[in-house]
C-alpha cells in the first residue's frame, strides 16, 4: 500500500482556507508538488509561503468561470512543467435558509458553485489527463448531507447530492481512460467557519447526535484524503467515503 504521492502534481480547489487549505499542505507533506487555487490571491501566497515555495504554487481560480478554470490548468502546467495527476475538487459554500425563503439568486450560487463549478474543474482536469495519457484520480468533496439531508439547507444538499451522483457518472466514463473518480463527504468537522456555532446551545445539541458524540477534527480526513488520491485506491472508483463518527447512522 502506497499514500505517498511523490512525482504527482495535485491541484486543490478553494485552497485559500478551511479544509482546502489544511488538504493542501497535507497532499504536499506526502510528496506532491501542489497547486493552491481560488479567489483570495493573497490568502494563497501566504498558505504557498508556509507550505514552500518551490513545493506549492497558487493560481487564480473562480469555479463558476469556465474561462477561469481553463486559465488555472494552464497557469498551473506553467509553474509545475506538468500534467497535473491528482484534482481535489473542493470549492464550495452554503447558504443557510429554509427552503421557502432561499432566493432564486442564493439556489443558483450554491449550485453553480458546488455542482456546475466542480463539473467544469472536473471535466477540465480529466480531459487534461486524457489527453495526456496519463492516470489520475479527482476527488470531489461532498458532504453527508448530500446523503442524508439536513434542516435549512436545501440548495446546499441538493448541489452535494448532485455533486455524488456526478462523481459516479464521471467514474463510469473515464474508468477505461485509467482517470479515477471518488467522493470524500465529510461530516461537521471544526473549521474556523462554524466554530462559534458549535460553542452554542444548538451547536452542542447538534454534537450530541453524533455517535461518536465530537465533531471531526481536520487531520480525521487526512487518511481517506490520502488513500483517495494515490494508488493505494487503484482499484476504487466511482465511491463515495464518509468520514462522520456514525453521523449518517445516527438513531432514528
Ligand atoms: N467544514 C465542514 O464541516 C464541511 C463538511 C462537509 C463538507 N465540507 C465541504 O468542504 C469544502 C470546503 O469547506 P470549508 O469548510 O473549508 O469552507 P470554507 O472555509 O468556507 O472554504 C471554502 C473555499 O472555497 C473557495 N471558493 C468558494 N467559492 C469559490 C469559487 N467560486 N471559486 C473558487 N473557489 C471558491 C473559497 O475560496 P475563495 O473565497 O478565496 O475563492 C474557500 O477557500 C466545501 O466544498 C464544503 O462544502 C465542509
């Protein structure tokens, strides 16, 4: 079994904090020369410096620009002199609302981001590596309520549900092309994103349906992330891994 990924080139998307940020520098510490893409320029210089120059390069990104996607792949063969091998496709964001009061214009931001956004990075990727005749593998992050839905977050858990099924259609079209295609899909993991939520009331009641009765730490999805990315998954494609502590086996 083999979760080093040196020689690869491993490109994340919405790098410039949270999870993306963290999976950066953790695909960089198993050898990849990695590529920190997304919006924040300056967020990305400061995460390229801590990482190492010379071992990470940040690209200007903006998922829901086709224009944008194609200009980051070719920005990032420029700085890395490669094809790049491993895509974790991991931009995104919610929009917190009941369903009856999300408006038109926050239901097509959530999914043109986290499904229309990843498919266009996805495709751009794959046809890349098509072309060039080389493997790889892309790692869509979804989400357990793309599984199992959760309460005012509707356009949210529908972009991830369908961001799960494009995982599988994209695995069954590209398998013979040796391009390998797999979802991570995260329960609540402690972010500086939701961190004040979790302090409150309704934050620790929410902990208390968890099984393992904690939220996920960041370094919980290194391993899955990890096996995901390199050959030691060589012979998975088109699934979809929890990492939860039992949240989607919660009691009815
Ligand atoms: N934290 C959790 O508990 C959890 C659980 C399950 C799944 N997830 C998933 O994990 C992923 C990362 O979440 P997070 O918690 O780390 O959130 P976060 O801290 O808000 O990070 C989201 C990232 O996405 C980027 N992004 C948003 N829109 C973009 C766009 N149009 N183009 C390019 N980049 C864009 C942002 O970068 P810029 O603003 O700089 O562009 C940012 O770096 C998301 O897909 C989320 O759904 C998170």
């Amino acid at each position: 079994m083999d979760l080093r990924l040196d020689g690869k080139v491993a490109l994340v998307t919405g790098a410039s904090g949270g999870l993306g940020r963290h999976f950066a520098g953790v695909l960089a510490a198993a050898g990849a020369t990695v590529v920190l893409a997304a919006r924040r320029t300056e967020k990305l210089a400061e995460a390229v410096e801590e990482i190492g120059p010379g071992r990470a390069h940040a690209v200007p990104l903006d998922v829901t620009d086709p224009t944008s996607v194609t200009a980051a792949f070719e920005a990032a063969e420029a700085a890395t002199g490669a094809v790049v091998d491993v895509l974790v496709n991991n931009a995104g964001l919610a929009k917190t609302a009941p369903a009856l009061e999300t408006s038109p214009q926050d239901w097509r931001t959530v999914l043109d981001t986290n499904l229309t956004g990843a498919f266009h990075v996805a495709t751009e990727a794959a046809a890349r590596m098509k072309a060039a005749g080389r493997a790889g593998s892309i790692v869509n992050i979804a989400s357990i309520v793309g599984l199992r839905p959760a309460g005012a977050v509707a356009s949210y858990a529908a972009s991830k549900a369908g961001l799960i099924h494009l995982t599988k259609a994209l695995a069954l079209e590209l398998a013979r092309d040796d391009v390998r295609v797999n979802a991570l899909a995260p329960g609540y993991i402690e972010t500086d994103i939701n961190a004040a939520f979790f302090a409150t009331d309704a934050g620790q009641k929410l902990i208390k349906r968890i099984p393992q009765r904690r939220l996920g730490r960041m370094s919980d999805l290194d391993a899955p992330l990890l096996m995901l990315c390199s050959d030691a998954s060589a012979f998975m494609t088109g699934a979809v891994v929890p990492v939860d502590g039992g949240h989607l086996v919660s009691s009815l």
